[in-house]
C-alpha cells in the first residue's frame, strides 16, 4: 500500500524553528514528485512547493520562496518542511502529497498532515 | 498564478439529488483539472483528474466534465457519505492553484 505518514502535531512559539516530516512507503519514493500543502483554520488549500527525491530539485510557490524550505534524504524515503524563524500565521496543518513523474500533476496520495500551531 | 474559482462556496441538497459543481479557470488549463473531497477531519483525496478521468475506487456517481477555462463536478445521487468540502485544482502551471471550495452539506 503506498503511504506518506507525516510527524506529530507541533507547539511552537515565534521565532522558533522547526523541521517536520513525510515518510513515504510501498513505492519507489525516488521517483515521484512530493509536494507540501497548506491549510490554514477553517481555509482553502495553497500550494506551497514541491521536490524530486532523486536530485532534490525544488520548485517553490512565490508566496512562500524564501519562507520556508524544502528538502529530502532518499536514503530514508522521507520528505521535509522547514522554517528557521516561525510567525503566528503559520499556525496551520501541513500536508504532503506525491504527485507524478511530472512535477505538473495530481495529487493521488495524501498524508494524514502535521498540525502546526504558533503562539506566544 | 493561474486563478480557479468555484460555485457555489455552500450548498445543501437531499440524498439523491444531482449535485453540479462549477470551476472556473482564470486562462486555459487545457485538462490538467483535478478534483479532491475533504471530509472533516481527514486528508484531501484525489476523485477526477485530467478534468474527467475517475481515480481508481471512487463510485461511479462522481463524474467531471469540461475543458480549457470551464470544468464541472456533478455527484449522480447524492448519498450521506459525500459530506464534505470540495476543491478543485488546476495543475497546467506551477503553482497548481487549488479553488476556495464548495461545502456540500445534506438536507
């Protein structure tokens, strides 16, 4: 069965930094495209980036280049998301999707998602 | 950015009724439309993609039409599981820009 398990919901306060994670199984994660999501309370979704694991190419949105970081270790089959200094409004849940083999495609496989909440 | 946009953002129907819903592209996307449901709670799911073609086990009742800048979903015979909010999403250009949505809430 092919999976993205994500890591647990986060509690941080501004400025802190974060890591979090997707773990893909039951394919070959090299392969295929994986792109994050946001969702912020009671939101839409908004496309954020997404990465190659083989070469970790990565094509950001603009509205979030330079905000936040994606990366992979294809050793571990696991994706991440990254910030070195939180705000307030990026309190949301985060969710990482695999697309393709085209980094223009849909999104077939979902994560459960990572809560994320941001508070002084 | 290309913008999608949907209507209605709300509506309420009986169990058993046809349900259409519309998304508009701001400049053609050609097919490259996808469809999710989002029950509360859960993950999105991916239903349609390239505009039409249905995603390996989802029911047959859940149908998607159109090309270049109009697209539509329609559930044939609404069932109380179709709770949820749907999104569509182009993906003709990075960033694959997701509509606002449309609740689907039952009567």
């Amino acid at each position: 069965e092919v999976q993205l398990v994500q890591s647990g919901a986060e509690v941080k306060k501004p400025g802190e930094s974060l890591k979090i994670s997707c773990k893909g199984s039951g394919y070959t994660f090299t392969i295929y495209w994986v792109a994050w999501v946001r969702q912020m309370p009671g939101k839409g979704l908004e496309w954020m980036g997404i990465i190659y694991p083989d070469d970790s190419e990565t094509i950001y949105s603009p509205s979030f280049q330079g905000r936040v970081t994606i990366s992979a270790d294809k050793s571990i089959s696991t994706a991440y998301l990254q910030w070195s200094s939180l705000q307030v409004s990026d309190t949301a849940i985060y969710y990482c999707a695999t697309a393709g083999a085209t980094a223009n495609d849909a999104f077939d496989v979902w994560g459960q998602g990572t809560m994320v909440s941001v508070s002084s | 950015d290309i913008q999608m946009t949907q209507s209605p953002s709300t509506l309420s129907a009986s169990v058993g009724d046809r349900v259409i819903i519309t998304c508009r592209a701001s400049q053609s996307i050609s097919s490259w439309l996808a469809w999710y449901q989002q029950k509360p709670g859960k993950a999105p799911k991916l239903l349609i993609y390239k505009a039409s073609t249905l995603e390996s086990g989802v029911p047959s009742r859940f149908s998607g039409s159109g090309f270049g800048t109009e697209f539509t979903l329609t559930i044939s015979g609404l069932q109380p599981d179709d709770l949820a909010t749907y999104y569509c999403q182009q993906y003709e250009r990075i960033p694959g820009t997701f509509g606002q949505g449309t609740k689907v809430e039952i009567k």
